[in-house]
C-alpha cells in the first residue's frame, strides 16, 4: 500500500491530480473504489450481522438492492451526467457543484460543513467493525488494530491522493471477493452444506414464538417485509447522495469507461453485498453473544460464526475486514479534506463556462497557490484521521447514533438536489435550501426526540421525501436565468454530437 502511494506521488501535486486522479482513472479502478467505499466493516460485521439477525435469509435481498440500485442504477443514472457537468463548470466536489450549478456559493459553505459534520462520525464508526474480529482471531487490542490501520492509510492517501487510493482499493477489492466467497463456503460446509443450513434455519421459531417450525427465517420475503424495505432503500438510494460515492464519477476518464466499469462495479456488489447479507442470513445458527444491557450484541454475530474457522480462514476474514475497513477511510479522509479545503478555506471565485474571468493572475502565481492547496490538504488528511481515530478510541454514546442516521442526513439533504440539478433545468436554488434543511432536519429532530422512529426508516423518508420538495418548491420560487442554465446543460449536447 505504502508502495502504491510512492509510485502514484507525482500525479499528487495538483489539486486535479490529488482529489480526482487527473480526471483519468479507468473503468476498474473507478468500479472497485465505487464498490469497497461502499461496502466497510460496518456491512460485513455491523449489518450483516443485525439484520441477518432480524430478516433471516430474506436479508439478501438488501446486497442484490445495493447491487441493482446502489451500484447499477447510481452508474447509469449520474455516471455520465456527473462526469460532463462536473467538468463542464470545473467542479471538484459535491459542495462546489450546488454552489456553482445553482449560482449561490453559501450553499457551498453549507454543504461542505454538513458534509464534516456527518462523515467524520461515520469515518469514526468504521473502525467499531474490526475490533471484535482481531481480538477474536489473535488477542490484539482493538487499539493497537485501529492506530496502525489508520497510520497506513494515511500514509498512502497523503502520498498518492486519490490516484494511489484508487489503486489500493483495486487490491483490497480483490481481496474482499476471494474472502466472501471463501468464507460462504467454509460457513455452509460446517452446517452440513446448504439444504442443510437452510433446513435448520426453517426450524427455527419466529421471535417471541416458542414452537419450533414456523420457517419465517426461511422465506423469501422474511418476518418484517416493510422493515426489509426500508433497509433497501436507506442502503441503496443512499450511494446517490453520499460526496465519497459520487466522487467516483468526476474521475472516471471517459464515457466509455462509465460504461464498463456500470457492469464491473454491479457485478462486485452482486458478490460483495449479496455475500454479506446471505452470510448473515444464517447468525440464528449460532449462539448468540449477550451483551452488558441483557440483549444481543449485533456486532458479535458474524465473529461467532467465524471463530470455529480454520486458522488461516481467520487471517483471511481479518484481512478481508481491513482491507474494506481501509478503502473506506481513504474515501471519507480525502473527501472531507478536500471539501473543507476547496469549499471553505480556498472558495475560488467561480464563473459559468462560456465567461471570461477578468484580470486572471498569472500561471506563476496560480501555481503555488494550486501547491498550497494541496499541501493543506495533505495537513487536513492528519488531521481527519486523528479526530476519527480519537472518537473511535473513545466513543461517546452519541456516536452510535450519529452512525445511524448519518446516511440519512447526508443523503436526505444531497440526493435530490444533485440528481435533479443534472436533469432538471427547472431547479431554482431555494429548493436546494429547502431540501438541506429537510433531510438534515429530519433525521435530527428524529435524533434528539429519541428516535421514535427507527433511523434506518426515518433515512429512507428523509432521502424519498427530498424529492416532492425540491420539485414543489422549485414550481414557487425564484428560476434561475435561462442563459446561465443553458450554459451549464451545453456540456450534454456537445457529447450527443460527438
């Protein structure tokens, strides 16, 4: 990894080159940096494990969701388009595009700290997947596991920037295919293969039942279909509005690229996702672990299923969850360094293609402040993984759930307006207000009033309900001038020509 950081350095030293690669990453690197950022330890231990729990064998129904909406559906629905328009108005991150597509730069200034505000937290809760796994498989305090881990990522990332993360999470991607199935595999073996998991599975009874034999664990559509729903659509709109996920598309290096790396990212989540979610489907085959509060530790699941594992099945189920673990915090760290960079402490002056800047300084100049710039970045980075790193050793109770909903807030307040400010040219710029105030407050009040609702569901309303609201207040408030949109929406028709 620290050798992948080295080689990709000299592409690091420009602000295009550090945040997006040069805008030149082929299509399976771009795929598999969109797939491991996606899937962390917090699907291969946290949910796998809970909602396996909850739906049974049903719960592999939310990897093929990831997989069809959260993977296929994201590539063909915002692949080209993010990437022409991106480039079009020169926009480098998630913030920078609502300020400039919508021709107000406080909105920005507020998308980038909602952006900090919910990914450090969920950077932080990253690292809760492995702790349990390496304390299982070799007696290493979880501190000891996450310094080291964060260490080396920050190493590569400040090195290569998203060049060397891109390369990095090709590596670990590989790895996390062969581990899934191996450990599928290794898992239905020791249960006699899979008619025989999925007989003991449907003798099992339903919650609060005491006959056995209700086989609820065991159908398609599980115990709670509602529930599973809105697990699907929390997990899989959310990729949509996510900045580290989108980012993925203003880098790919063209349109054929987008193309293919629809079909090798899709196939990635078919295998990544399903196979989590399948794996978890059968935990109701394994003791329980108990927690301190009298209920049963989610997080302790799938370790209980694995540690009976052959030795080096183990080290592979470890290497697997760093590796996933890893891809993850280089794509949270960068994005959030290079939006509070770029979008609050660097706000260049932007103009509309097809505008002339006047009294433009001279390239001398632009190039030390381009060097700053990333040098800022590469400070912020440390700086990221420090405070992540500082609450997951010491997680206030709140983290928990801010992790929750923190899918929910950031994809509640971004999804709509980004995918809408794409399509639509209708969007006004009071609708993006409104729907950041939405979905953040939403899934705040939700928070503070004790989550009456439960986060999972209270996202997926957040995520869906921003788009009635962009679309209604748009119909009522302000447009933005025609030739300013125009503009903009001419990168679309340049490409239909070509």
């Amino acid at each position: 990894m620290i050798g992948v950081g080295l080689y990709s350095r000299k592409q690091a030293s420009s602000v295009e080159g550090f945040v997006l690669g040069g805008r030149s990453v082929g299509p399976w690197l771009s795929a598999f940096a969109f797939g491991t950022s996606y899937f962390s330890a917090v699907v291969f231990v946290g949910y796998a494990g809970q909602f396996g729990w909850k739906y049974g064998l049903s719960s592999a129904w939310i990897g093929i969701g990831n997989a069809v909406i959260g993977s296929l559906l994201a590539w063909i629905i915002l692949g080209r388009r993010t990437k022409l328009m991106t480039q079009h108005i020169e926009s480098r991150t998630m913030p920078d595009f609502f300020g400039t597509r919508f021709s107000d730069q406080r909105l920005r200034v507020v998308a980038s700290v909602i952006a900090f505000v919910f990914l450090i937290p969920y950077t932080a809760g990253v690292y809760s997947g492995i702790s349990r796994l390496f304390e299982m498989g070799f007696n290493i305090p979880y501190e000891y596991c996450v310094v080291v881990m964060s260490a080396l990522t920050a190493v590569y990332v400040i090195l290569g920037g998203y060049k060397a993360t891109a390369m990095n999470d090709f590596i670990q991607g590989i790895i996390m295919l062969f581990g899934i199935v191996a450990v599928i595999l290794a898992v239905l073996s020791a249960q006699g293969g899979l008619t025989e998991a999925v007989s003991k599975l449907a003798q099992l009874p339903a919650d609060g039942a005491t006959e056995p034999g209700s086989g609820m664990f065991a159908t398609w559509l599980g115990p709670d279909p509602w529930g599973l729903l809105g697990v699907i659509i929390l997990t899989s709109l959310g990729t949509m509005g996510l900045p580290q996920m989108v980012g993925k598309f203003y880098s790919i290096t063209d349109e054929s690229a987008i193309k293919r790396g629809t079909i090798i990212s899709t196939i990635f989540a078919f295998i990544v996702a399903g196979g989590c979610y399948f794996l978890g489907g059968f935990g109701r085959l394994y003791d329980p672990v108990i927690g301190a509060n009298g209920k049963i530790a989610f997080d302790s699941i799938v370790p209980a299923m694995l540690v009976t594992l052959p030795d080096v099945l183990i080290a592979l189920v470890v290497l697997l969850v760093l590796s996933a673990s890893m891809s993850t915090l280089a794509s949270l760290v960068l994005t959030s360094s290079s939006t509070m960079t770029l979008d609050l402490i660097y706000r260049d002056k932007k103009s509309l293609p097809g505008e002339v800047e006047e009294g433009s300084i001279d390239d001398i100049v632009s190039e030390k402040i381009e060097s700053r710039k990333v040098v800022i970045m590469r400070v912020l980075i440390v700086f990221f993984i420090v405070l992540s790193l500082l609450i997951a050793l010491n997680p206030p109770t709140f983290i928990a759930q801010l992790m929750g909903i923190s899918w929910g807030a950031l994809a509640g307040a971004f999804l709509a307006p980004f995918m809408l400010g794409l399509y639509w040219r209708k969007a006004t710029t009071a609708s993006v207000w409104a729907c950041f105030i939405w979905g953040v407050g939403i899934t705040v009040v939700n928070m503070l009033l004790g989550n009456p609702f439960s986060p999972i569901n209270c996202g997926a309303v957040a995520m869906l309900g921003g788009f009635p609201v962009v679309l209604l207040v748009s119909l009522f408030t302000r447009q933005l001038p025609k030739s300013d949109v125009a503009r903009m929406f001419q990168c679309y028709e340049k490409s239909e020509k070509k």
